[in-house]
C-alpha cells in the first residue's frame, strides 16, 4: 500500500503538467501510468527475453536505469542546488531560510562554495569515467 501511494504522489507532478497542457485528468492519468508500467515492464523483461539487448555498452535496460539516475541525474540535481543556494540565491534570502547568527551563515556559504561544490563535481566526474 505505501509503494502504491508514493507511486501515485511521484505520478502527479506528471499529470498536473499535461492537465496544464489542456489535458483531461483523466486521459493524462492514463497515460502517465501505462508509460510506468512500461518502464517496468522493460525492467523486469531485462531478466529474460530481452537480457541480452543492450541500450548502452553492455547495459541492458535494467542496468542502465539502476545505474544512471543515481551515478548521473543525482550528482547534477544535487551540484545545481548548491550553485543556486551559495551563489545565484540572494544572501538574505538564504539566510533567513537557514536562520542563526550570521556567522553560521557565512560558515554554511563558504563551506557550499569551496567544499561542497568541488566534491559533487569530483563525484559526478568519477561516475562519469
């Protein structure tokens, strides 16, 4: 029951998009499910009939999709949030969002600006190689 309603709640910022787009909830709702299950059905057919089919080098479709959002999409997600926050967010902005002395606040900045940013970077590199 919770993987079915963390499915619905990953779903939804998908559907509410095309209802943007002028689709009916419920034809958006469809398709976003039959593209999951899709998905899944890949995955699981990556054990059988189609193991030996490779996507990309030697990745079947299984692997490629447990292998690149974490080695990949996380990385990126994660050094473009510490760009954003430490240089392009309005200071006052970020520390009225941290809250605490200001000296915190500049401790938090500095260690985004210099330490962080440059260790994701490494991070994403090394899965990259």
């Amino acid at each position: 029951m919770a993987t079915w309603t963390s499915s619905i709640n990953l779903a939804e910022p998908m559907v509410a998009m095309l209802i943007g787009a002028g689709w009916r909830r419920g034809r958006a709702a469809l398709l976003i499910g039959a593209l999951v299950w899709g998905v899944g059905l890949l995955s699981v057919l990556s054990f059988s009939t189609l193991a030996d089919v490779h996507w990309i080098g030697e990745m079947n479709f299984f692997a490629l999709v447990s292998t690149v959002p974490p080695d990949i999409f996380l990385p990126i997600g994660g050094l473009l949030i510490a760009i954003f926050a430490a240089w392009r967010m309005l200071p006052e902005a970020a520390a009225s969002a941290l809250g605490g002395p200001a000296v915190g606040f500049r401790l938090w900045r500095g260690v985004v600006r210099y330490v962080s940013i440059p260790l994701t970077a490494v991070v994403l590199l090394s899965s990259l190689i």
